[in-house]
C-alpha cells in the first residue's frame, strides 16, 4: 500500500519534472541539504519540517530560481525567528477561523514584507500539510496540501518562453530570467537515428490503440512527386520515413490538418510562401521550404529550405492570420514535430465517450480508435 507521505513525495518530483521537461533549465535550481533545512526550521524555532515540504526543499530549497522569482524562499532566504515574529505580531489579525497555533508556524515565503505562506504550527506533524497565503494582515488562501501548493507555483515555462519570443521580435533587452529556460528546440534536438525514432513514435500510438489499418504508408514514387509538386529535390531522413508509414492516409494523424502526399501540394506551398512575403521572418530559403502540413491559410508547419540536406532538420511553425501571425522556429527537429503532434488516444476516447453519453453523433475519426478493452 502505497503511503500518504510516499505519494505527496511522487507528486512533487513529478511536478518538478514536468518543469524542467517544459525547458526550465535544471541548473537553474538547487536543492537544500537536510541539515541546511533543519537548520531553517530551526532559526524560525521550529523542530519538526514536515516530508513534503522536506522534499521540496530538497529540490529546489537551496535555489529557487524562477519558482519563486521575486520572492524570499529557501534556507538562503533570510527567512528567520525576527521574520517570523513580525508576522505574527504585527500582520497576522484574523486567525479565529484559520491558523491554530500562529506561534509554532514554519513561514515558507516572503514577498516585499507583506505576502506571507506559511504552515499552520498545529499542522507540522502532517507529512503533506496544507498552506496558508497571509496578504497585509488578513488569510487570502489555503491550499489543501503542499503538494498542491507546489503545483500551484509551479513555473508557467512555455508562457515565459512566449514572452521571451516578443521581446526578440521587438528587439528588447531580454530580462534577466530568460537565462533559465531553455530555448523551445532545445526541447527537441535531432536524432541521431530518425528513421528509427519515428517508427517509435508511430508505433507507440499503435500501441495506445489507433487502428493499425487506419493509416497507409506512400510509395517513395509518391514521396517523390511531393517532393517535385513543392519544388525541392531532396526529402529529409526522418520526413520520408514519416510518409512512408502514413504518408498516403494518415487518419487521425494531423486531423483535421493538410498531410500527406496527396494533400500537401504545390498550391499549399504557394499559399506558405506569399505569406512570408509580407511578414518579418528568419527563415533564409522560403521559397525552397518543404511544407509537412498545414491549415492553409492560417497556420503551417515547414522546414527552411537550406536544411533540407540534414537528416532530421528543424521545423517552423507560421501564423499567417489574424493573431496567429508568426514566425517561429518550434521544434529542433522533424521527430520533435512528430512527437508533438501524435494522437492523444486516451484523451480521444474520452471525448468519444462523452459523445456517446451525451447522444452525440460520432466524429469521422472515431473508426481510427480500437475500442477500449474491457478490464476483467
């Protein structure tokens, strides 16, 4: 069976994983020593530092980092018994229907002297106690368990990542925090053995349960023709792989996009190119560009011209209407792309399910999806 304590321990180290699979970069945090965060506790005169919070710490305790940019947090944070003190002498007013014991509180953060979290003294026992939020004197919030509060603070990575990407559209100095997240390809470099990576991914998908019978492959004669309908004379490694396992019907691959080589042509490419016409753009060949899918006229996904030789070259993404309009370079690489874009088939079925419950008609797709077995 497994423990409450082992299970608030799970759900923070996978938090703290998901931060850095969204680019935060891992050296951008420390963690604390056990005897730096006894030693914490004890400087707010506090003996016992409950397991989830222990755990945190143990992650990022030492440097916070962009979890808590801006804010005191950490056995380096200066967070001590004088800290704790004016808190609770001179902000903390409203405590009859909240923190029991205001004197043996274990303070967390400080923000600007006037944003406090703390664990209520009489919860320190508990190995995954709830937080309290103590704004200018009064309780504005409480979080059931640090780890939900963990969650809560949680760096938004890819929304920090897009405002990284309008101040270089515009020229701005990058603020000092873009130095801790990784750019946005880096989160998926080139394989060094594509073909083989997109057989993974492809069949990975199978194995959730898209219908093997519901793609077919292209020919490389097919392949070719693509080639030739969009101008270019050479195909990467990892994109002629992707066409020869589902390049002729890809079914629920890419739905409801343009894919393919019956799909993706000439006049989908033309629509790619006046576009970047009239946009500021770093692509260098657009005119050379190999289209691998597309909305047209709204958004495409290619690869600039001048890496058509590599085996498994980066991919861009381009908004051309309304406030999708940009340019960007999106994956590191053609199985990064991949990767991104395969079918969720758990979340499928469940808005097949919800479909049904609800009396709805069914998608087209949802003859792509192998009926989910029955446990027992």
């Amino acid at each position: 069976m497994t423990r409450p304590q082992d299970a608030a321990h799970e759900q923070i180290r996978n938090i703290f994983e998901e931060a850095m699979a969204q680019g935060l970069k891992r050296d951008s945090v420390k963690g604390a020593s056990d005897d730096e965060i006894t030693r914490f506790a004890a400087e707010q005169r506090v003996t016992n530092v409950p397991a989830a919070i222990r755990e945190v710490f143990r992650l990022i305790g030492a440097r916070p980092g962009l979890w808590f940019d801006g804010t005191d947090f950490g056995v380096n944070s200066g967070i001590d018994a004088a800290v704790k003190s004016h808190l609770a002498t001179r902000e903390l007013v409203a405590v009859d229907d909240g923190i029991r014991d205001v004197a043996g509180m274990l303070v967390l953060s400080a923000h600007q002297g006037y944003v406090y979290q703390v664990i209520d003294g009489a919860d320190l026992d508990s190995d995954d106690p709830p937080i309290w939020e103590i704004m200018d004197g009064a309780l504005t919030r409480r979080w059931p368990s640090t780890s939900a509060w963990f969650s809560d603070m949680e760096p938004l990575v890819e929304s920090l990542r897009r405002d990284l990407e309008r101040y270089e559209r515009n020229g701005w100095d990058l603020p000092r925090w873009s130095e801790n997240i990784l750019p946005r390809t880096a989160k998926s470099p080139p394989s060094q053995h594509p073909r083989e990576r997109v057989r993974d991914i492809i069949e990975r998908v199978f194995v959730a349960g898209l219908r093997r019978d519901s793609v077919v492959g292209a020919s490389e004669n097919e392949i070719d023709r693509f080639a030739v309908g969009q101008a270019v004379e050479n195909v990467p490694a990892a994109v002629r792989e992707v066409l020869l396992l589902i390049g002729s019907e890809p079914g629920f691959w890419f739905y409801p996009m343009s894919f393919g080589v019956h799909s993706v042509d000439g006049e989908v490419k033309s629509g790619l190119v006046t576009a970047l016409r009239e946009m500021p753009h770093d692509i260098r060949d657009p005119d050379g560009a190999l289209v691998l899918s597309a909305y047209p006229g709204n958004t495409y996904y290619a690869i600039d011209g001048t890496d058509l030789l590599l085996d498994d070259p980066a991919v861009w993404e381009i908004g051309v209407a309304g406030k999708t309009r940009r340019v960007r370079k999106a994956w590191g690489s053609v199985t990064g792309w991949l990767d991104a874009m395969a079918p969720n088939i758990p979340r499928a079925r469940r808005t097949l399910a919800r479909t049904q419950e609800q009396g709805g008609q069914l998608p087209a797709w949802a003859e792509c999806i192998e009926p989910q077995r029955q446990s027992g």
